[in-house]
C-alpha cells in the first residue's frame, strides 16, 4: 500500500502550512502582540531600572518624575516590577500546560491504542475529574499541598489533562484503524514504535487547534488563583500578584494595577487572534 | 503561679482581621510618657459639638470573620466583629474606657482587703436582664465560674481567682477572693462578659447590654435592637444597629463612601492616607497594638544573644512605619507595652545602626553572612509589607532573608504552626497591665511564649511583680524583666500602630482610643446620628 | 477564557452503544436517563472519597479553625469529640455521606462555638439561594446574546460582521474575572457613580430587592463568558449550515430562510443544549471569583473563606454539593438533548 507514502508527503506539507505566517490581519495582529508580549516578558528584566524587589520611594507615588509608572504598594518602581513580571506568567502556565498535555498525551495514546480495559479506565477517570469545578479543585489541592505556586500549577495541569487525553484518544482511536498503522503493526514494530512514528504526527493537527487556548486558560486560571491569595506569593513579581496586591492603590496610583492587568489581557487575547486564525476558523477542517 | 489562658486574637481569612483582647490599664499611670494617654484624636468637628440625636439606625462594617462569628462571650477575644457583638448584648461589672479609665458598669462599686487578696464588688440595682428577668448575684458567680471553663477564652482572667471561695453577700454584693495578691483585678475583670446564670446557649443570647439580639448571619450581618431598659440611661441613642461582616478591606470602604454604610472599622492605611472625601472623617489614635519580629532563642542562630542584638540594628524601625505602615504608627523599643504602668520609658530608644550590627555577626561567627528563613503572614495590615522591607534592610548589613508567606489560619494554630516557628512576626494587642502580657508571653510553657523564653530569673521577677502587694515593689521587679529583655530578649517590637476608623460626618459620640477600633467597648452603647 | 468552559464528559448516546443489537424496549429515553443518573452517582462517590481525603489532609480542622488560638490542649480536646472528629476517619466519612444523601449536611462548627446547634443546610440554604439568584441573573442575558450573536455571526460568516462580533467578544473574554470587574467598577462607580461596588444586602431582604446590587456582577461573569459562549454556537450553526441535508435543501430550492430554520437551527441544537450547559457550569467557578470581588453573599464566597479558614467540614460539604450541581447539569443537558434530537434515541440517519 502506498498510504505510508502519501501520508508522509501529507505531514510534511502540514509542517510547512503551520509554520507559514497567519492568514488573516486578526491573525498577524495577534502574532505581534504576541512576539510584543514575550519579548517584554523574556527581555524585560535586563531593562529595569531598579531592582524589582527594592524600595525606591514612597508607597503608590503617581507616575511620572523618577518613576514612570509610579510606585506599588511597598514603594517598588511598578516599570521594573512589570519588566520582571512576565517570567513568571509565562513560565508557570507555560509548564502548566506542558505538563497537562504530557499527562493528556501519554494517557490519551494509552487508552486509544490499547482500547479495551484500560481504554474504559481511563475514560472513567476523564469523567470524574471533568465532573468538577476546575478552580474548586485547584483550591483544594493547592490548600492541601500547603501554599505556593508549585501544587497550583501542578493542580492546574491535572485539571486540564482530560480534556486533552480525551481528544488524543478519540484521534488515536481514529488513526490506529487505519492502513498504514495496520501495515505497521503487521511489519512486527513495537507499540511504542507505532504510537510514535505513525500515529502521533497524524494527532498533532486536533491538539495543535486548541494549545493557546490551553495556554490562555492556564494564564487566567493561575492568575485568578494568585488573586485570592492561595498561589504565588510576595514578595514575587508576577502581573497576576501585582493585580491583587496593589488593588488598594488604585485610586492612588492605577497604572500599577492597570498595566500589569492590560499586559495579562494582551498576552490572553493575542494567543486567541492567533490561534484562531491558525485554525483557519473554518477553512481547515 | 497562673498561666493566663487568653490569647490575642488569632486572624485568619483571605484577608486581615486583627483581633484585640483588651485588659484594662491602671487608673494611674506612673512615669508614663505623653504616649498613649495624651493621644490625639480626630473625631468629625461636628460630632463634638451637637447634640445627640434620639433614633435612626447604626450600620457598621467591621472586618468579617466567616464562620467564626459568634455571640458567645467567650469567643470575643478572637475577632474584633465578636467583641463588638459582644459589646452590644452582654455587660461586664466594670467599663473600661477608651482612654483606659475605668468606670462602673454592672458594679457601682469596688474595693478589696487590704492585701489585695480579696475584692468586694458592689452590685448595681435595677438591671434587668433582656428577657425580663432581674440581675442578680447569682448570675455574676455563675459568670466567674463559667469564664474558668476549659476552652474558654476568657479563663486568664479568673485565673488568680478562688472559684469555690466566691459568695454573695448581702443582697448585692460579691465577694470574690483570689490566689495570690492582686493590686489590678478590677482592670482584668472588666473583660468579663456577665451571662445569666445557667446559661450555656449562645445561638439566641440574652444580654444585659444596651442592645438586645436579633439575628446573626455569619459572614453576612448581625442586627440588634435597642434596649429601652437598659441602666445606663438615655443610652443608646439609635433604635437599631447592624454590623454588616465585610472581610475585604476594599469593599468596607467602599461600602462606606457610598452610603451603604455609616461607620468602618480598621481602614486600610493608604486609603486612610489619600483621604475619604466629603462627608466622612477619619478616628486615628495612636494604638496600643505592638507589632514585632520574634526569634526562638533556643534555635541557632538565634540562640547567640549578639545574633539577635544585631538583627534588632539592623531594622531601621521608621522606615518600616513609613512604608508599610504609611507612617500610621510610632517606632517601639523592642519592649512591650508603652503607656501601660510600670512601662520603662527610662530606656534608651534602640536605634537603627548597621555598622554595628556587622561588628556583632563578626564577633558571633558570621562575619561572611548570614542566612535566616523569615516566616510571614497576612495577619494584619502591614506585617507582610514590613517582612518584605526587612529583608532589604538585612541586606544591607549582608544577611540574607528568605521570606516565606503562610496561610494566617494556621499562623496562629498551635496545631499547625503557632509557637513552631524559629523567626516569624507576631502582632499583639490589648494586653493592658505587663502582667498579662508577660505571664503570656515569657512564661515557659505559656500559650503565647513565641520567643521560647525560659529563665529562672523572669520567671521568678514576673511572679514577684504579679502578686506584689506595694506598687513600688512591683516597679522594681517590672524593671528587672524590661531591662533583660531591651537587652537580650528574643522580640523586634518595631512599631505601635495606630487606630484606624473612619465615620460618616452624621455619626457622633465615637471616641478613638489606644485601646480597640471604633472606640470599642463604649462607643456602640454613645454613637448618635447628629441632630 | 476562552478554554475556561471545560469540555463535559461525553455524552453517551444508546445509539453509540447498542448499534449492533436491534432495539428492544420501550421508553429508551428513561432507561438512558436512569444509566445516566447511575452513572452519576458512581461518580459523585467516587470524588466524595477524594474530597473528604483532600479535606482531611488540610492542616487543621474545623475545629482549630473555631478556636483558633485557643486550639491546643484541653479545649481543643474537648470541641473535637464534640464535633465527632476523634473518630476513626472510614467512621467520620460514613457519617458525612449517609447524612448528605438523606440531605443532612451535619451541624456547623459555628453553632458548636456558640454552645448550640445550628445546620450547615441553615446557613448556607440562603447563600445558594443568593448564588441561585445571581447565576440565574447572568445565565439568563449570556445565552440570550451568545445565541444572537453566534447564530447571527454564522449566518453572515466571513463578512465584517463576524469579524466585528469575533473582535468585540475576544478581549473581554481574555481577561481574568478580577479584572474585568476592577475596571467595571472603576467605571462605573469610581468615574461614573452610578453603581454600588459592594453588594451590601440588607438584614432580611433579598437581592431582589435591591437589583443595582446585581448589575456589576452580572456585567462582569456577562463579559467573560459571552464571548466563547457566542463562538461555540457560531461554530456549531456553521457546522450545521454545512450539513448534507442542508444542502439538499437548498439544491431542492427551498427559500434560505426557510433553510436555516428548519434544517440548520435544528441541527444546531444539540450542540447549542451542550454550550448552554458549559455557560452554567462556567457560572460555578465564575461564582467564586465574582462573589469575593463583590462582597456577595452567596455559596461561592462562603466556600473561599471556609477554604482561607480550613473549615474543613463547610469546605467538604460545599464542594460537594458544587459538584453534585455540575454533575447534574450534564445530565439536564444530555436528557434535553435526547428529547429535542430523536435520531439520537434511535440512531438513525
């Protein structure tokens, strides 16, 4: 059978489809945003002019004269502040979301591919923990596994992964009945062979629509979680912190709750414009 | 000897709640400093001068406290909302003021034996109780005996006392004996709620208080109606009063300047900086509430007294005050209770000095630095902000300060974490006379000893001066303890904090005070909306 | 938030499950409902058991957090065996659940400080009824305007109108609902001064009573949700306007309109029934970010606290009875979607 051929050819123009810029101006918008954001995030640090975590004037001084976006509730610069507060987002919710979809892959392609017992195993477990209110469950665990902001992203990850190990399943499911997965299995190779080389590239197109939004919700999960006091802890530098702790400023000094909050909403609404335009709305299905 | 069982308040919830526990200070105060006494007080210009008006209805916001809200007299030591609950339905036998005078309340009168081992306090007549029954004696031993109940918050303050021994005599009076000697048990009894006799049910209190019970919803609001029985005649003013349970600092304030309600207890510090706008005025006064950093001394490296005379150095106590404190608080000189009697004021003010706190890690091993774990939590307004702060100020001197946030609920636990940690903060409030201060903080085994304190020679001081029968014998042995723990003791008291209220300009008759928020206990039964 | 509603577990159609067999029996909508309803059941068992776990492994217990200060020792003793928590923990958890399922969610460590007795269902049956009142006031304009816009933005898909509505409905839905709502606020109480920032309900009185309590709320859960609300709907409606028997219809040369009514929406239903269902299971966690922000008085304000506070009994028995309503409107859903989509009864084409 030839399908092995075609199906390679198939992954490799994918490949080439998903690196192309987005086709749309939404799209483009949001890949800027985007690019804006991180290197902010990634870059900002070497750019402060002041120490994130030292006291340089007066608690919620405006902004203006030494300080450019004033001072937060310690007398902290709020500019260098939120030049070293994107790490932190990035990091937490970016491993959250590694994690999540690690935990969903392996699960999903287990289930998916062995079928049978494990398959309604699994997929009972998906059922459990979907039946719960995610942030209910991320304050649990997190209050359980004491305070910081380790067991919320860990919670956030275990929150998150049934919902991916359920499309990989149901893609695997899909995938291993057909041909060429067939032929491979009849040549002798291993599972693991198999899920590996024939089964996963042909699954990443259904996961890759929706990891922004993976991501995004990750963001706001892990922010929320920060705000009610039960995540990241002071006297840290992160945008979903500097919300929650400058609040009673905000009649004094607003940019240190309403900057780090406008570049948490760009970074959330930049992944959506993008990942909605690489999805392709409609076209790609 | 007595180990008092009370407890500064313990806080919890996702935001602050500060918690007081007020004892009562000596009448006079001897070598007292103009401190807390000569404080100022900003009240409404209008609200001193015009005269009260009978009726309305009183909303108060006060710092909620979940499910921890409760009319039993007992838990009014854990959360200010129960105090002033508590303050609303039930009396004690003698008021204390604001001020921190004393003056009658369900006893017109008191005096003791002359070695203070025995008081007679008289009893007024004509109270009744909320549900029609007349105050009796009967009810004030009943009380006594109830305080000394296991669990109870309130057993420190009948600690000292002889509960079998206690009788009536005559028809109102009482006489109450004690253990040892007792030149201030009237201060310390005046935090004695006094409950019906036989009363063990709290769900539907009755009082003899200037308002009687309504209904509580916890986490929400408490509602009470004037008692137009109540002794202390024309009080109180308003018709009915509601103390509405908001745990978030923001949305008490909030509250408050959009009408909803007309008076808001512990105001956060930079609203209370940037002012509230027309219409409302700020209470301040200087506080008695002492903030602190303490060290286990029984706990490397803090059990090196020159280790912890150089992290004393090296807070630079001011700058604490200006900036998480946003300047709302006074510096203190690592000792406990300025404006109290037997107070040391003759103590020179530590001061900020880190050449000198490097000399002394130097000579104590740790001239290449020094690493410490800092534990830290929001238990009331500021201390976060100030462990922050110092660990820049260690910094300076080359120590290094990790500093790690804890859940305020288990801060306090002793199940959890209360009394297990080597270097954390601490917050204490309205411990009025040293003696319960000291015999609940340095005693070994005491439920508040934070600092692992156990010397034979405090102890013994602190006993001597508790039961001293002179006020000169005592002054001596209060010196001893003050002077071994300005110079070696294990506590950073960095700041007293002021009193932080805010009212509606048509609320009169509250009175700030060093002692407790909102001119507590008096001010609910004098608070009047202006004619 | 894009992500935030949660896909539900799959529905599970008796068309899916029984294609070989012919079908026998009458009443396949009830015997799906009672599978559906032991399904459930098993698993509200299942994480009864880890909530309990979960719960008793949080440092404390409600007792410690009554006594606070005071939690050591003889006291401590002593209101620990009066709450039953000196028992062994299998004794403490059947306890707990035989009295949730006969609707007795014990008595609460607050009548225990106050020396008397009070119901956990007594204080919190009005906070749900606040939650109730609340989600019911947002519910209600989120899937009114999602449906509208969705069903408007498929119908026009690709013009500027869709990418207006998918515009306008991205950036509130990005960001967190804590600060939707500091700006909601900030608007329109700091700068406009038309809205109470506090939900400050009267003793005795009722949200209804006072419907400007509601409205920022309201606004803010509206905000988030509408805009992934309105997307799913709009992807489903495009699904269906694609669908064959669409086509045919419209190959039959039957007026659009006519097309969209009663080919399209139809089919678009079933999805809709799902998306309405992940709005009210969104609301759940909205519930407790809104009510802490507000003030509100409702279920999902007093279980952040009993959590602060570890409380542990409340926070058991309220995350338990969350789960019981998420659980629940799966089930509604699915049902609704079986008796208004008969081909899924019968798997047929």
């Amino acid at each position: 059978m030839i399908t092995g051929v075609a199906e390679d050819l198939d992954i490799k123009q994918r490949a080439k489809r998903r690196l192309a810029l987005p086709p749309t101006l939404a799209g483009k918008i949001g890949l800027i945003m985007l690019a804006a954001v991180v290197l902010l995030a990634l870059a900002g640090p070497e750019l402060a002019p002041y120490s994130p975590r030292l006291t340089v004037g007066a608690p919620y001084a405006p902004s203006g004269g030494h300080f450019l976006l004033g001072t937060d509730v310690l007398g902290r610069d709020v500019l260098s502040r939120v030049l070293f507060g994107g790490r932190t987002v990035l990091i937490y919710a970016g491993l959250a979301t590694i994690l999540a979809y690690l935990a969903g892959l392996a699960f999903g392609l287990f289930a998916g591919y062995l079928r049978g017992w494990p398959d309604q195993a699994l997929m009972r477990s998906v059922d459990v923990l979907l039946s719960f209110p995610a942030l209910v469950f991320i304050l649990l665990v997190s209050t359980a596994a004491g305070q910081g902001i380790i067991p919320v992203m860990v919670a956030t990850a275990i929150i998150q992964a049934p919902a991916i190990a359920r499309i990989v399943r149901t893609a695997t499911l899909e995938q291993s009945v057909r041909g060429f997965v067939e032929a491979a299995v009849a040549r002798g190779e291993s599972a693991i062979s198999v899920l590996r080389r024939e089964i996963l590239p042909n699954i990443a197109r259904p996961l890759s629509a929706d990891v922004g939004l993976r991501f995004t919700w990750s963001v706001l999960l892990i922010a929320s979680v920060n705000f009610l006091g039960l995540g990241l802890q002071p006297p840290a530098a992160d945008w979903g912190l500097m919300v929650s702790e400058n609040w009673g400023g905000i009649g004094a000094n607003p940019a240190a709750v309403l900057v780090p909050a406008a570049l948490l909403g760009l970074l959330c609404v930049a992944i959506n414009l993008l990942s909605d335009s690489l999805a392709g709305g409609r076209q790609w299905q | 000897m007595n180990s008092t069982d009370r407890t500064p308040a313990p806080l919890q919830g996702p935001s602050r709640r500060a918690f007081l526990h007020r004892t009562a200070s000596a009448g006079l105060l001897l070598g007292a400093g103009a401190g807390l006494a000569a404080c100022e007080h900003q009240t409404s210009a209008l609200s001193t001068l015009a005269k009260p008006r009978r009726g309305g209805r009183l909303r108060i916001g006060i710092t909620g406290a979940g499910n921890q809200e409760s009319l039993n007299p007992s838990s009014a030591a854990y959360t200010l909302i129960n105090l002033a609950m508590a303050t609303a339905v039930f009396d004690t036998l003698i008021i204390l003021n604001p001020d921190l005078s004393l003056a009658p309340g369900l006893a017109t009168s008191w005096t003791s034996n002359r070695p203070a081992t025995e008081w007679t306090f008289d009893l007024r007549p004509g109270v009744t109780w909320h549900d029609g029954k007349p105050f009796t004696a009967s009810d004030v031993i009943y009380s006594l005996r109830w305080m000394a109940a296991p669990g109870n918050g309130l057993a420190g303050l009948v600690s000292n006392v002889d509960l079998a021994g206690i009788r009536q005599s005559g028809t109102s009076k009482v006489v109450v004996p004690l253990k040892t000697p007792d030149l201030l048990f009237p201060q310390t009894i005046c935090d004695g709620y006094i409950i019906q006799d036989g009363e063990k049910n709290f769900v539907h209190p009755v009082g003899t208080g200037p308002f009687a019970f309504q209904s509580l919803i916890q986490g929400e609001h408490s509602v009470f109606l004037r008692n137009p029985h109540y002794w202390d005649h024309p009080k109180p003013y308003v018709d009915e009063l509601i103390i509405y349970s908001l745990a978030s600092d923001t949305a008490r304030v909030d509250a408050l300047i959009s009408g909803q309600i007309d008076v808001c207890s512990q105001v956060p510090f930079t609203q209370a900086r940037t002012g509230l706008g027309n219409g409302f005025s700020l209470l301040r006064s200087p506080g008695q509430s002492a903030y602190a950093f303490y060290m286990a001394v029984d706990k490397p490296p803090f059990d090196d007294v020159r280790v912890r005379q150089a992290l004393r150095l090296l807070t630079d106590r001011q700058q604490l005050i200006d900036v998480a404190l946003d300047g709302f608080g006074t510096v203190a000189n690592d000792l406990y209770g300025r404006g109290l009697e037997f107070y040391d004021n003759g103590l020179p003010q530590h001061q900020h000095d880190v050449a000198e706190a490097r000399s002394l890690l130097r000579a104590a091993g740790h001239g290449s630095g020094l690493t410490l774990d800092l534990q830290t939590s929001d238990i009331a307004p500021g201390v976060t902000a100030a462990a922050a702060l110092f660990q820049q100020q260690a910094a300076a001197a080359g120590v290094t300060v990790n500093v790690t946030q804890a859940n305020p609920s288990a801060y306090f636990n002793p199940a959890e974490l209360y009394l297990k940690m080597p270097f954390a903060q601490t917050f204490w409030s309205g411990y009025n006379t040293l003696q319960l201060f000291y015999q609940y903080a340095l005693m070994p085994g005491a439920a508040g000893n934070e600092t692992h304190w156990d010397s034979n020679d405090t102890t013994s001081w602190i006993q001597a001066a508790s039961s001293a029968s002179s006020a000169a014998a005592a002054g001596r042995q209060w010196a001893a303890v003050q002077q071994q723990q300005w110079s070696e003791g294990g506590y950073i008291w960095w700041a007293n904090v002021d009193n932080l209220d805010a009212a509606s300009d048509q609320v009169g008759g509250i009175r700030p005070g060093p002692l407790l928020n909102l001119g507590l206990p008096t001010s609910l039964a004098n608070a009047y909306f202006i004619a | 938030m894009t992500a935030a509603i949660q896909a539900t577990a799959e529905p599970e159609t008796p068309a899916a499950q029984d294609q070989s067999r012919p079908r026998r029996g009458r009443h396949p909508l009830l015997r799906y409902a009672l599978r559906r309803v032991a399904a459930a059941v098993v698993i509200l068992l299942v994480l009864s058991v880890l909530v309990f776990l979960a719960c008793s492994v949080l440092p404390g217990n409600a007792a410690s957090a009554i006594l606070g200060k005071q939690a050591s020792g003889v006291a401590l003793a002593h209101l620990e065996r009066e709450m039953g928590l000196n028992r062994p923990i299998a004794y403490q958890y059947w306890t707990w659940l035989t009295g949730l399922v006969h609707g007795n969610l014990g008595n609460s460590a607050a009548g225990y400080a106050a020396g008397g007795q009070i119901s956990v269902w007594s204080q919190i049956s009005g906070k749900l009824a606040n939650s109730a009142i609340l989600a019911t006031a947002a519910f209600v304009p989120i899937v009114a305007v999602s449906l509208m816009l969705g069903v408007g933005a498929a119908l026009r898909a690709g013009r500027w109108v869709d990418h207006l509505i998918s515009v306008t409905t991205l950036v509130p839905a990005a960001l967190p609902e804590f600060v939707l709502g500091a700006l909601l606020v900030g608007l329109f109480f700091g700068s406009l001064h038309l809205l109470p920032p506090v939900s400050l309900i009267p003793p005795g009185g009722s949200p209804l009573d006072t419907p400007s309590l509601l409205v920022l709320p309201v606004l803010t859960l509206v905000g988030v949700c509408v805009g992934p609300a309105a997307r799913m709907i709009r992807a489903g409606m495009l699904d269906a306007l694609e669908a064959d028997c669409v086509a045919v219809a419209r190959l039959n040369g039957i007026a659009e309109r006519r097309v969209v009514i009663r080919y399209a929406l139809r089919n678009a239903l079933a999805p809709s029934v799902q998306v309405v269902a992940m709005i009210a299971q969104y609301l759940i966690g909205g519930l407790l970010i809104v009510e802490y922000m507000f003030g509100y008085p409702g279920i999902g304000q007093q279980l952040v606290n009993a959590i602060s506070i570890h409380d542990n009994l409340e926070v058991q028995s309220v995350s338990m009875l969350l789960a019981a309503i998420y659980v629940g409107i799966n089930i509604v859903a699915d049902l609704v979607v079986m008796t208004l989509v008969p081909k899924l009864r019968t798997g047929g084409a």
